[in-house]
C-alpha cells in the first residue's frame, strides 16, 4: 500500500506543479522547467501520456504520467538535475462485443542526472513497481499473478544536440522483486538510441528510436522494441510523437512476463 501511495504522489506532483515558476535559492533551481534529458523514446513502458493501437490483437495500450525535474543544483563545479517520475500503464481489450480492461501497472522513479560534460550524464536512481490483472481479466478466466519490485538503477546517457541524437544503458538491480516466485537479486539492462532522419524545421522532425532490455529471470533473452515516427517538440525536452513501433521478444506486462510476443502498434506519444 505504501508504494502504491508513493506513485500515486509522483502522479500528483507532477500535475500540481506542472506550470509553476522557476524560483531560485543560491545556486539551486526549483521546479526547472526544461528536462535535460528526454523521455527514452522506444522504452514502451516509459512514463509518459499515451495510446496505442496493437494488431496482433483486439486491444490497445494506454498510459497516463510523466517527468518532472524538481531541483537543479550543484557539488562544488559538477551540476545535477533531480528528477521525479510516475506512470500507470493499462490494456484496453475488446471481448464479446464489450471492452476490459485487461492489467493495470503502477511505476515510479526518482533518480539524479550529473552533467559531467555537455554530452555525457551519469544517472542514479531508485523506484518501484507493482503490475497487476484486472477485475475484468479476472472474470475472463485469466489466471491470478503477482508482480511487484523495487530497485536501484544507474547508467550512462549520451546527448548530441547537433547530431539530435540520444542514446543510453542502464543497470537496475532488483533488491526486492516478487512474483509468484521470488526473484530479489536479478537484473536488468536496457540500451537504447534515438536519432532524427530528417527535420522538417525547428520543432518538426521525422525519427527513429530503439530500446532493448535483458532481463535475468529471462535468462536474458530480450525484448527489442523498435519505432519510427513523425515529432512536434519544444525547448523544454517535451514531444508530441506519431509512431509505429515494432516489438519482439518477452513480454514487458509483469502479469505476462514469461510469454513472447511479436507484433506492429500505431500510437500517440506525449511525453512532458
């Protein structure tokens, strides 16, 4: 209940203080507005607003979040960003002429961006999730699952604005992770990439984008995500994004987990 009470407040946060001013104490900045990071943009299952259409079946993805910077600041010359984090995922399906929803999966993170040149960031964070059938899925005859993990995460992040290019690894160490086994102890790396193929103007871009994660209790078999897409941004770090995307591989829904899937989706992005 405390975690889901803790995402729950990112949640919040990040719609309560959306438009707030930039104050400034000392050295420190409240409430940044620009992100200096963007959204991982092929992750699928990263916070962000959005909804998409899958064809391997009747159903659809949507989710409701985002990222917020909190806080700017500095140790001694080395500048930081603090970031919060939250995002509830759904499958909508379509069943005997009626819809349902399918599983509900709550994320949340808090990490720390160090700026250690005007192109590299080294990340630190901790967060927590808990994924979750459906009272629909359960009345479909769907089996009951448990999912819920909290860890710790650290990597590399690489930005070349004159190349609009951005790529990424990461590390998450999963100190407590249960599922109808326990898992605590297991891994998970994810490397991505994401470069612009051709700008329309300044805010108008055609892109493609790539994320795959490893995952031990997979004995790190991956799932790939691909995607290509048309984007509206701004100088904030937020994007507005039409895409098809392309997955293969396990199954990124902690209730389906051990199950693989390839299959196309067309989707809205909105990622703040």
């Amino acid at each position: 209940m405390q975690k889901h009470i803790l995402c729950l407040f990112y949640v919040m946060c990040l719609t309560l203080i959306t438009k707030a001013e930039e104050p400034e104490i000392g050295k420190m900045k409240i409430l940044p507005k620009k992100r200096w990071i963007n959204t991982f943009t092929a992750d699928s299952r990263a916070h962000r607003l959005s909804m998409a259409k899958n064809f391997d079946q009747k159903s659809w993805n949507a989710s409701m979040g985002g990222i917020m910077p909190v806080l700017n600041f500095k140790i001694g010359s080395l500048p930081f960003q603090w970031s919060i984090a939250g995002a509830t995922y759904l499958t909508l399906q379509r069943n005997n002429g009626a819809g349902a929803v399918i599983n509900t999966d709550f994320f949340g993170d808090t990490w720390v961006d160090a700026e250690i040149s005007s192109q590299w960031f080294v990340r630190l964070g901790t967060g927590h999730s808990s994924q979750h059938l459906s009272d629909d899925a359960i009345l479909l005859g769907l089996a009951f699952s448990n999912y819920a993990k909290d860890y710790h995460f650290t990597g590399l992040i690489y930005k070349n604005e004159r190349a609009t290019l951005q790529a990424y690894g990461l590390a998450y160490y999963n100190y407590n992770f249960k599922t109808n086994t326990d898992l605590s102890g297991s891994w998970l790396f994810q490397a991505g990439i994401e470069q612009t193929l051709f700008k329309i103007n300044k805010d108008y871009s055609l892109y493609y984008a790539l994320d795959i994660k490893i995952r031990e209790e997979h004995r790190f078999e991956p799932t790939l995500n691909t995607q290509l897409g048309f984007k509206v941004n701004d100088l904030k770090g937020a994007a507005t994004r039409i895409a098809l995307d392309q997955t293969f591989g396990k199954e990124e829904r902690g209730s389906f987990m051990y199950q693989n899937r390839n299959f196309a989706r067309l989707a809205v992005y909105l990622d703040f």
